[in-house]
C-alpha cells in the first residue's frame, strides 16, 4: 500500500497543494502573532535584510512539505480502504 500510496499522481498533487496552503497559512499566522498585525516592514528587516531569507524559505518548505505529505499520506490510505469496501 505504501509503494501503492507513493506512486500515485493525486497524492503527489495533493501534497503539492497542502504544502502551499500550510505555507501561507502559517506565514500569514506568524506574522499576525509575532509582529502584531501586518507589519510588512519589521518582517522585511528580520528576515530578508539580516541575511535570514535562506533559513526562512526552507524551514517554510520543509515544514509544508512535511504536512502536506503525511496528510496526503493519510488521506490516500483513507480513500484506498474505501475502494476496497
């Protein structure tokens, strides 16, 4: 089933798709917590202007691409039960 799971086109677009959504949702939670609004500037000095675009952009992706893949893991099994039934 994992290979099954792994190979399949839709769990790979709906990884892809979970990924970018946690990507931004999350960015656009952290930046409503941590700077108090949308305060563009002050994330433009913390993370770009000091050098930490890099880390921020891969923590980002590493981060969504984590969800988006156990989620879609979880949510491919779900529907492979079901057609099995």
């Amino acid at each position: 089933m994992f290979t099954t799971i792994l190979s399949s086109r839709s769990y790979w677009k709906s990884v892809t798709l979970l990924a970018l959504g946690f990507i931004v949702l999350f960015s656009f939670i952290e930046l409503l917590m941590q700077y108090q609004g949308f305060d563009f500037t002050s994330f433009i000095v913390d993370h770009i202007d000091k050098g930490k675009w890099v880390r921020y952009a891969l923590s980002r992706i590493v981060g969504g691409l984590m969800y988006g893949m156990i989620l879609g893991y979880h949510f491919e099994s779900r529907k492979l039960k079901k057609n099995k039934e």
